[in-house]
C-alpha cells in the first residue's frame, strides 16, 4: 500500500475503486510482495542449497499456490486436502511435504499413494508406517527441540506441553523403531512455531537439531519449519532474516562438513511470504457514539477476521477515505452478534459512515479462518498481479449457505 498524492493505492490500484466494482468487505492481496518476500529469504540464504516450501494453510487459494510454484517453490501441507489442491496447482508430488498433526494412519497411506513427502510427528504413527513400508517409502521425522524463541504460547509449538513433533529426549528410541523396523529417514524437521524474535535461541534449537542428525545416514534435508515474524505495527521486533541466513548458513555449512555430504536446507513460511501482501477493506456501516466510546461499526465482524479476537492479534487500520483526515479515537467494532472487536481505542483519521477501512497484514491466516457465522456471506477475493485486479474468488451468495443443507420432511 503506498500513500500517493491521490490517496491510497495497492500497486497502483485505488482500494476505493475496488471496493466500488467488487463491493466490500474484500480480501486483496499482491503478487509484487510476496515475490519480493520469497526473493528476499533466497537472498538471505544463497550460501546453501535453500529450498523454501509455501505453508499453504496460510492463504490456500489455488491461484497464490500456482503463483508461489511459478516463482520454484515448495509447498508445505497439514492435510490431505492442501496435499491435492497443491498436486492441483501444478507441484510435483516431490515438491509437497505433508506434515499433518494426529491425522489417521489411512489419511497418512492416502499421501503415500500420492508420492508426498510424508513428515512423521509422533512414535506411534511412525511404528505403523514402519510395519506398512519398512525402507519402501522414505520420512522425514518432526522432533520437538523445545525451543522458544520467544512470542506467544498460544501459537508456540516447540513448549514441552505441546502436542508437536517427537521430543528430542525420546531421540533413543526413534532410533530404535528405525533400526529394528529398518525405517528410511530422509529428513529431520522442527518447527516451533513460536516467532524468532532472537536469532541465536533460533540457532540453539537448530543445534540440537543437528545433533540429533549424526545419527541418520540417509538424509537428503533438514527442515527447520517456520517462525518468522513480520511486523504487525510500527516498533515490533520482525525476524532479522538476513542475519539468520548468514549465521545458519555457517552453522549447516559446517555440519554438512562434518556430515560428509552437502544436504538441503529447507524452511516452509507461511506468514512471512503471504502476510504483508494482503488488506482486508470494510465499509462503515455506522459511527456510534455511546457514553463512554466512539465506535465504527463495519460490515464485517469476527465471521471474516478472527485473529484479533482469536489470537489478540494487532491489525493496522487505515481511513482510506481520508487520507490525510485529522485523527480520532475509535473502537473498531464487527457486525456479528458476538463482541468482535477489532480495535479499541485506535486512532484513525476522522472516519464518517460509508468511509472504506483497510485492515492491514491480511494475507496470512484472514479469509482462511472465515466462515458462514451469522448466515453471512464470505467475502471476494483478489489477487493483484503487475498492476491488475484478479477476481479470485467471488462473494458467496444465498445458495451458498444452502449448499449440502439438506432439507427433510418432519
Ligand atoms: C503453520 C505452519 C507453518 C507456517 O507458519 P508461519 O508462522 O505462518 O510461517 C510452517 N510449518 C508448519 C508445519 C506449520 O504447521
């Protein structure tokens, strides 16, 4: 989003036109930022054989898959579905790994069947794929360093009560059920969740990573998962990624050495590459002023962005009506019957009602947390490419919410 001489513009687009022909709210992402943030994670890491994968949880449409799998990424998936939309997309089956969290032992033989990379994340699970497949079909094992490199447990998973990964003290016996069940293990991953606010704790956890790694022969990759942080208003701490590339780069470069083979880096962010490409834009239904507050009350609520009520999550927010208004203090409320308070206390530039809001870092984990709460309707979805508005998903409408309902006689 860039502030020009006539107001507000998303590479080039006014986000007020766009609410004009594709109505509001809307999701609207560009291609531009994500290419620039998946360049910039290649940069930081050109000293090693870096292979980033997408976490497509984070924004899951088909057209920012095959965007992100024209720019040569991979794709990192929780479920059996993400592993079809992504084999959908156009990704090899070898440029998918399928990283699933206490999903069935079948959901697991259908991702085989695919020819995923398949990331184990617990003994037992491992103990039946061994019995399944012996050395047929290769994994990747997700062990638990229990580091945090700081920021909030609710999203942290490398805690010791988290229910991710194997825990590294359980090292001696994956080894065993390896041996004795003759398990190929080509890669290690860990992904802590938490966001790396500070470099070397980040570094501590990828050691013990590495120091587990000695002890299998056959690897082609580690994988050291996600956890870096993007600003989400001005003064927070984002991952140094610069600083990270160059001192990961030292310490895989001389564990490959002492390995005796050169092997892949890879990282999956989801955040870091989708966060910042993406606005959500609302309209003022009504400014409201109560004894106590003045709240602007949008045509959407906690049924199209949920991260600040779910997560105490902080989304920027913009007038992008005025510009360069005199600023206000306002409580940034939903339409929901629920309290979906988006913001309290912010101050915006002097919002009138018909006003277009923009919620800022909308890319990761927005629309794709949505649902039909309410009986609303889930909003449209556009994707800004070179300069041109895409419509890549339409606004439901009415039969939507009737879809599979199924209506019966009693
Ligand atoms: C969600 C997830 C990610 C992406 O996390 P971000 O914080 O969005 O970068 C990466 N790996 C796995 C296994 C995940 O579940």
């Amino acid at each position: 989003m860039q502030l020009t001489e006539n107001g507000y513009r998303i590479d080039g687009i006014s986000p007020l036109e766009l609410c004009e022909e594709y109505g509001s709210p809307l999701y609207v992402y560009e291609t531009a930022k994500m290419e620039a943030q998946y360049k910039r994670l290649q940069k930081a890491f050109k000293g090693s054989k870096l292979k980033i994968n997408y976490a497509c949880k984070a924004l899951s449409n088909i057209n920012v898959l095959r965007f992100f799998h024209q720019l040569g990424s991979g794709l990192d998936t929780v479920s059996i579905q993400e592993v079809e939309l992504g084999l959908k997309a156009g990704f090899a089956p070898g440029d998918i790994i399928y990283t699933p969290n206490c999903v069935s032992m079948e959901e697991i033989k259908k991702a085989v069947e695919k020819g995923v990379k398949i990331n184990i994340d617990n003994l037992s699970i491992l103990e039946q794929f061994g019995a399944a497949y012996g050395n047929s079909y290769p994994v990747c094992i997700r062990m638990n360093p229990h580091i945090m490199a700081g920021g909030n447990i609710k999203i942290s998973t490398g805690h010791i009560d988290s229910k991710f990964g194997i825990s590294i003290h359980q090292t001696r016996h994956l080894e065993r059920l390896v041996k004795s069940l003759d398990i190929r293990v080509e890669g290690l991953h860990m992904h802590t969740g938490s966001d790396i606010l500070d470099v070397d704790v980040f570094l501590r956890g990828a050691q013990l990573l590495l120091d587990v790694a000695y002890d299998f022969k056959d690897l082609k990759y580690i994988d050291f998962g996600s956890g870096f942080k993007v600003a989400y208003k001005s003064g927070d701490i984002a991952t140094d990624v610069e600083e990270l590339g160059e001192k990961m780069t030292k310490l895989f470069g001389e564990f490959c050495e002492s390995y005796g083979r050169e092997l892949e880096i890879e990282f999956e962010p989801g955040k870091f590459l989708v966060s910042e490409a993406g606005y959500f834009l609302c309209k003022v239904n009504v400014v409201k002023q109560t004894t106590a507050t003045v709240f602007a009350g949008v045509d959407t609520g906690l049924n199209h962005l949920i991260r600040p009520m779910f997560y105490d999550a902080y989304h920027h927010i913009e007038n992008m009506s005025n510009p360069e208004g005199k600023k206000r203090v306002y409580t940034v409320v939903g339409y929901i019957c629920e309290t979906d308070t988006f913001a309290s206390d912010r101050q915006i530039s002097e919002i009138k009602e018909g006003d277009i809001l923009a919620f800022y870092n909308a890319g990761a984990y927005c629309f794709q947390m949505s649902s039909n709460y309410n009986s609303r309707f889930r909003p449209a979805e556009l994707l800004i490419h070179k300069g041109k508005a895409h419509l890549i998903r339409q606004r439901e409408e009415f039969s939507d919410l009737l879809k599979n309902q199924v209506e019966v006689e009693i």
